[in-house]
C-alpha cells in the first residue's frame, strides 16, 4: 500500500504554472510526483515521506481570473443577488 498527500491550488480555478520536484524526489521513501492541472501529489511508502515530499516540492502557481476574489466580494454578491431576488419576488405578488 501506498500513502500520497495533495496540495491544491490556493485559489479557485489556479493552476501550476511550474514544478520543482527534484528535492521531493530525492526523499527515501518517495515513489512518485503526479503533476495535475490544479494540484500536485505525492505518492510515498508512508505519511511521513509523503508529508516530507510534499514539503520539498517548489510550485509556482497560475492563479488565474480569480486571483483577487475574496470572502467580502463574495458575500457581497450573494447579499446583492439576494436583494434583487426578494424584490423581484415582491413585485410580482
């Protein structure tokens, strides 16, 4: 049996723009580094080599359109969508 962690893009829709695994490879224990579009894994004998692997892996992340979303702007949104909808609802009564 195999263990593997994952890191994920820090913002919604990002994507590894590059990868240096050289020193993650390097760790005893690590078998293989799997490149996704929005993530990265590391597959080891056991957790502690996988954690060690994810650790050493340098990534440089694409954060795409979303780079600058946060929370605030997206409550926003839905507080203002929610309002149009309420009164959208009561007009039509």
């Amino acid at each position: 049996m195999k263990i593997a962690t994952l890191v994920q893009s820090p913002v919604f829709g990002g994507r590894v723009k590059s990868l240096d695994d050289i020193a993650a490879k390097a760790i005893n224990g690590v078998r293989q580094i799997i490149r996704l579009d929005d993530a990265v894994a590391v597959v080891a004998d056991h957790m502690g080599a996988a954690k060690k692997g994810l650790a050493a892996l340098k990534i440089e992340w694409d954060e795409g359109p979303h780079a600058t979303l946060t929370t605030d702007a997206i409550a926003r949104e839905l507080d203002q969508a929610t309002l149009s909808l309420w009164r959208g609802g009561a007009e039509h009564r």
